[in-house]
C-alpha cells in the first residue's frame, strides 16, 4: 500500500489514521498475509485529533511494515503522532519528519508530563514495540516534553529534535533508546 502526495486539510478527526484489527478467522492473530504500508510526502495542516495514527490492536500483527518518508504536520487538537498497542511484528519506521503547532489544548500539568503532547508512544492494551524515529523534528513554544509515552513501551529508537526555547528535558523511560535534544528556535544545528 503506498499513499504519496497527499494532503489532509481541516478534518475534523485525524489526518491520517492506519489501523490494523484481528482477522475474524484468525484467532488468535496469525498467517495473515504480511502487510507493507509505504507513506511518502505526506501533510496535515488542521485536525480535530491526531495528526497521524497508528495502531495494530492486538499482540500478533501479521507481519510487515510500515514507513512514513516525508511528514509535515501541524495545527492539530491532539498530537501530531499517536503509535499505539504496536505489536513487535508489525515495525514502524518514520523518517524526515517535522510537526508544529500540534497538541494545541495546554497540558494537565505544569511538571512538563502531558499524556497528549506533540508526540505520544502508548502501550496501553498491548505492548508497543518497533518504533524507529529519525531526523524527526518537533517545533513548540511550551514548556512541556516532547514525547509522551504510556503504558508498556519496548524498542523506541532514535532520534528527536525539539525547537523550543521552553524545551523541558525528556526523563528516561523504560526500554527507549530515544535522544531528545533541545535547540533554540532559529537553531541550525
């Protein structure tokens, strides 16, 4: 499956969302046929809710992958990226990536920690595992951190840059290699 080009403007749910469920016939999940999704130049501009979701309910994925080359998002209600109860069968890679604006509503608390920041990893119903980011750039004018991450989390690599001048450090998190750094805005670095 490859979506290239595209654009989401103003909806008023998610930009995109990719979401695999269980087979009726396949219980529990297996020998489905692998499934490769490719995104390329991709943007939302405006959303009532994610920017860009994915989830693959379920511990079993069928396999394959997905990959995102290209993401522009921004002006979103909730966070620019919500990966959700990933399964490790079932990789996800993003790649050249720039969200701004996004999870406008202010967060809960004022320690930094907001379950809807700009980027938000959960593992809530089932693991999630295989998240691969890279040259993956957060721009915000708020104190609060940039990845959010709930639940259980495994294999989160890479790394993300965040333009803010209230940048608030990323406290470790259990089984994430991901590097957070903060540069001021205008930074070229």
């Amino acid at each position: 499956i490859v979506f290239r080009n595209v654009s989401a403007v103003g909806n008023s749910g998610w930009g995109f969302g990719f979401t695999l469920g269980p087979s009726p016939a396949c219980k529990p999940w297996g020998g489905q046929t692998p499934i490769t999704a490719s995104f390329q130049n991709i943007a939302v501009d405006g959303a009532g809710s994610y920017g860009l979701k994915i989830s693959a309910n379920g511990p079993f994925p069928p396999g394959g992958q997905i990959t995102v080359q290209g993401l522009r998002v921004a002006n979103t209600m909730s966070s620019g990226l919500l990966v959700e109860d990933k399964g490790a069968g079932w990789p996800f890679h993003l790649a050249d990536a720039v969200f701004k604006n996004v999870s406008v509503p202010m967060c809960p608390t004022p320690s930094g920690e907001c379950p809807n920041g700009p980027l938000w990893i959960e593992g809530r119903n089932e693991q999630c595992d295989g998240v691969y980011l890279k040259n993956v750039t957060v721009v915000d004018d708020r104190a609060r951190w940039a990845v959010s991450f709930m639940g259980e989390v495994a294999n989160i690599i890479g790394q993300v840059k965040v333009n803010n001048s209230r940048c608030i450090a990323q406290p470790p998190y259990s089984n994430v290699s991901l590097s957070v750094t903060c540069e001021q805005p205008g930074s070229t670095t």
